[in-house]
C-alpha cells in the first residue's frame, strides 16, 4: 500500500471524527441544528470512508504480487584479494636445503627491490667447497676417458683393416683355385698318368731293341744278360708305377680335386662371414664407444654447469620484494591464508622452491566470491553490489565482472567482483560482506 493512499484513509478517519465531535457539541449548543442534518453529515462521511477502506485492503492482497517485480540482493561472502600479488622462495635448484637466517615479520610494508628474506651461507659455503674437489677429481676422470677412446678408435681401424686384409687374402686365394689351381691339378694328374704311360712304353720298347739285338748275335754274354734283366725290371717297374699312376689318377680326379674345391669354397664362405661379423662388431663398439664418450662428456659439462650454477646461487642468495606490497609468511589460497599460521623465523630449514612469503599489494583489490548452485542462478556479470569489510568498518561499492559456469569444488561457483575506489585501508585476504543488486 502506497503512502498516499494511507496518508487519505487517516484523513477521512480524521474527518469523521470531527464530524462526530462538532455534530455533538453543535447539538448541545444550537438545538436549532437539525438532527437529521447531522446524521446526513455523518452518513456522507462514512461512505468516503468505506470506500478508501475497501482499496487499502485491495492494496495490502496485491501489493505482494507486485513486490516480485524487484527481486531483493543476493547476499554472500568473500575475500579481498589484490590484484598485483607474487609468491617468493629462493628459486634455487643446486642449493636444496637451505637455513633462514632473516626474515621480514610478516605484516611489514615493503618497498620493491627491499631484501625480506637472507640465508645461513655456512653450510653452503661447505657444500660449494665439495663440489669444487668433486669437479676437479670429474675433470682427471674426463681426461682419462678421452685418452682410452681415443685409443679405442685407433685400435678398432687397425683391427677393421686387418679384417679386411684377411677377407681379401682369403677372396685372392679362392679366386686362384677356381681360375687355375682347380684345373692345374686335373691337368696335372691326367700329365702324371700319361708320363707313367709314356715310361712304361719307353721300358718296353728298350727291352724289345736289346732282345732283338741279343737274338741275333745268337750269343749271349754274361754281360748282356745283366742288361736284359735290367730292362726287364724297369719295364715291372714303369709298369707297376703306370698302376699307381691310374689309381692315383682315379682317386684325384674323383675325390681329391672335388674335396679340395669344397673346401676352397668353404674357406672362402668362412672368410667372408669372419669378416662380415668383424666388421659389425666392430662399428658397434665404435659407436658404443661414441655413444659412451658422449655420455660422459654430458655428464662433466651438466656437473661444470651445477657448479656455476651453485656458484651464482650463492652469489645472489637473498630474496627481494618485486614490487610495493604487505608481506604475508605463507601463500594464498583463493585470496585466503592458511588456517595454519606459518612458523618462519631465523633458523627455519626451508627448500630452494619452497614459497616463503607472499607479497600482496593492497592498491588495487578485488573479492573472490563463491556463490551456492541457488546463488549462481540470481547474479549476472555487471551487476553492483555494495561490499562491507567488518574488519575495518568500511563499505564500497563493486561491480561483478565474471561468474563462472562451472563449479570448482564442492559445488560452488566462483565470481569475481572488482572493488570500485580506494580499498588500500583493507588488507588483503580478510573477508567481506556482498549485497548484490538486480541493477
């Protein structure tokens, strides 16, 4: 019900109550005053005042109706996050383990460039110092193993040229016998029976010349029978040798002369397979041996790289703010600390990728909202909201400028809303109270 028509019922009301009064005092006063007039009087009134009566009811059922046109704020929580904000460790890699020896309390303002965290440098002094004896010791070894491949190399090309000096004697002599030797010694033993031949004729012909001449001096000396048992016996003799000569023929040209072209060829076919596995052997241990080689060598340049690498570590072995901000011990989680206060102090063990500290700075700030599945239907990107900070007794205006479609955890939607004007009094990660408009 709207104030105008309340502010007309309480006047009808008002009027009818002074009627009622001056109708009365008019009566006691004035009997020339009719009572019918007064009750005329009253009548009209209280008809005007039904009426506005009946449309104030009317009001009160519909105004309900029309109140959902407006749909009232969405009221949740966040956290104020800064916009510029940077997690800081030592960043180191060869020096894992490290000592805080300094560290800025955590709440402190801090310019960019200032240190805010030092370390011990006794034990890494120690550690730098072993590393060095270690690289010297890396270094002998390295030249050691450069001067056995380098020997390794030279002996494998001698052993490679000897295997192939040997599969080339063997591929010459094969080559001999199959273009001559084969045949040399099938002419030579058809030569050796047909000479056996030729001196068992040359017997007999001789033998046959001394008979004839003996026969016809009719007289035999004792002499000449000498002779002729001479010739006798060199005729058994070539005769018996002409045998050997057959047989020996015979078994060369079947046996001996194919038994040793087998084995020409199987000579040879050893030979090459000698050779062929030599010579993968070794190319295999020279690339085994390059491939080793060029392993060590990676491995002594990664160990001079650690080294240098550990030296510019402890050289810059501080950390430094990035940027103007408030030093937090202890990183954020969606703009929120850990509910778990960090324990650095001078003497904490810390990693060389361990985040420390947190620089967040609080000129620019935003809030990290996470809305219900209920909440997520009612708010929309450009919507403002009014944002109160309980902790410093402040209120801002903001604006949502994203809604995420899908949820992260748990079923909640996260939205952010950019704080419009200056948030610097409020630190950020501390909690805030949104009403979001329909506008």
């Amino acid at each position: 019900m709207g104030p105008s028509m309340s502010a007309r019922i309480s006047l009808n009301l008002l009027r009818l109550v002074r009627a009622l009064i001056w109708s009365r005092v008019s009566l006691s006063c004035n009997p020339a005053i009719s009572v019918g007039h007064s009750f005329f009087l009253l009548r009209s009134l209280a008809m005007r005042s039904v009426v506005h009566l009946s449309l104030a009811i009317l009001a009160v059922f519909i105004s309900p109706i029309f109140a959902h046109d407006k749909p009232s704020p969405v009221k949740v929580t966040g956290v104020f996050e800064a916009v510029q904000s940077a997690e800081l460790s030592a960043d180191t890699e060869q020096l894992s383990a490290l000592e805080i020896e300094k560290i800025v309390p955590h709440g402190t303002s801090v310019k960019k460039g200032q240190v805010v965290i030092s370390f011990s440098t006794y034990s890494i002094d120690e550690k730098i110092k072993k590393a060095q004896t270690a690289l010297t010791l890396a270094k002998l070894a390295m030249d050691e193993a450069e001067l056995d491949h380098s020997i390794a190399m030279t002996t494998n090309k001698l052993d490679l040229a000897a295997a192939e000096r040997a599969f080339s004697a063997a591929r010459q002599a094969h080559d001999n016998y199959v273009r001559v030797d084969h045949d040399r010694s099938i002419a030579s033993t058809h030569f050796n029976l047909k000479s056996s031949e030729a001196s068992l004729q040359n017997a007999l012909e001789e033998l046959k010349q001394l008979e004839q001449m003996y026969k016809e001096d009719e007289l035999t000396e004792e002499s000449e029978e000498i002779v002729l048992k001479r010739a006798k016996r060199s005729v058994e003799s070539a005769q018996f040798r002409l045998e050997g000569a057959k047989t020996s023929a015979e078994r060369s040209l079947k046996q001996s002369i194919p038994r040793a072209a087998k084995t020409a060829d199987d000579t040879f076919a050893r030979a090459e397979l000698t050779w062929k596995k030599a010579s993968h052997t070794l190319a295999a241990a020279r690339r085994r041996a390059e491939i080793e080689i060029a392993q060590k060598r990676d491995d002594y340049q990664k160990q001079v790289d650690d080294f240098a690498k550990m030296q510019a570590e402890r050289k810059g072995l501080v950390v430094k703010a990035p940027h103007d901000g408030i030093l937090y011990h202890g990183t954020l989680t969606r703009g929120r600390m850990s509910e778990k206060a960090t324990t650095l102090k001078k003497g904490s063990a810390v990693t060389g990728k361990q985040k420390l500290a947190t620089v967040v700075n609080p000129a620019r700030q935003r809030v990290l909202v996470d809305l219900t599945e209920a909440d997520r239907g009612k708010v929309a990107v450009g919507q403002t909201c009014d944002i109160h900070s309980a902790a410093y007794g402040l209120t801002l205006k903001g604006r949502l400028t994203a809604v995420a479609d899908i949820p992260y955890a748990n079923n909640k939607f996260s939205a952010v809303v950019n704080v419009q004007g200056n948030a610097s009094k409020v630190a950020p990660g501390t909690s805030a109270s949104l009403s979001i408009s329909g506008e």
